[in-house]
C-alpha cells in the first residue's frame, strides 16, 4: 500500500498536487439514461459480464462498461474513454482522474476538445515511466561510454 504522509493524502497525491494551485480537466460526462442504468447494475471491479442474463449479447468486447476496482491497479488508459467507469460513481472518470492515473501532474493542462484531452491522455507514455526508463538508458548510455 501505498506510504501516507498526512491523513488521507498519499505520497503519490502528494507528489502529482506539488506545484498545482487549481484542478484542470476536471469536468465530468452526463450520461444518458440507459447508460446509468447499465452502470448501476455494475459492481467493482465487473464489466458488462455481471449485468442479469437479459442484456446479454449487447455488448462484445472484453472491456464494455468495466468498473474500476479501487483496490487494484488500474486498467490501461485508452483513447475512447467510454469502455472504463468509476470504481464508485456511476460515470467516466474525468480527464485529470485519468492523467492522474496516467502520473501526469496537476499542473500538466491538456488542450482541445473534451475528447481530444482523452485522446492525448490514452496515446501518452505515463511521465514517471518515460522518466523511469530514461534514468536506465541514461545509466546505460554513460556506461558505454567508460567501455
């Protein structure tokens, strides 16, 4: 589990607030009916699978209307952002609530369209990833050079 340094704030939340004064792309989706509905029927961590016997043959992909589970790792991001769901509300996660879960930072704005922020978000390399493996090529890279 993640270290707590102070109530409820994580390292990790603690590290992507660190230079934000304000929340950016934070602003949610309203869903239609059926999609609520749908959603409701949904526990943490299901999909489309745990809805009753009647909808079945609706949805036909893997990762219809899955809902994150707030104890595991997250799904990978993707583009079109209506497959994955909050672990609690009945919703897409926003913009920032993917970039978080991307480790992009809270001072990080995305521009364009709601669905071009998405887009940029799902095509990103997570920046603490690119900064983890820059430090190993970087560590490589000198090595070859004392060779």
């Amino acid at each position: 589990m993640e270290g707590k340094i102070r109530g409820d704030v994580t390292l990790n939340e603690r590290l992507m607030r660190s230079n934000s004064k304000e929340i950016h792309n934070h602003i949610g989706t309203i869903h239609d009916e059926k999609t609520l509905k749908f959603l409701a029927m949904i526990p943490e961590g299901k999909n489309y699978k745990a809805l009753p016997k009647e909808y079945e043959g609706i949805y036909k992909y893997h990762e219809a209307l899955t809902r994150y589970h707030s104890q595991k790792p997250s799904l990978t991001i993707n583009t079109c952002h209506r497959s994955h769901f909050h672990y609690k509300y009945d919703r897409i996660p926003t913009v920032r609530e993917n970039a978080r879960l991307q480790s992009f930072p809270d001072d990080f704005i995305f521009y364009g369209t709601k669905a071009q922020q998405y887009r940029q978000v799902g095509n990103a390399v997570p920046p603490l990833l690119g900064k983890a493996i820059a430090k190993q090529l970087k560590k490589y890279l000198e090595q070859e050079d004392h060779d």
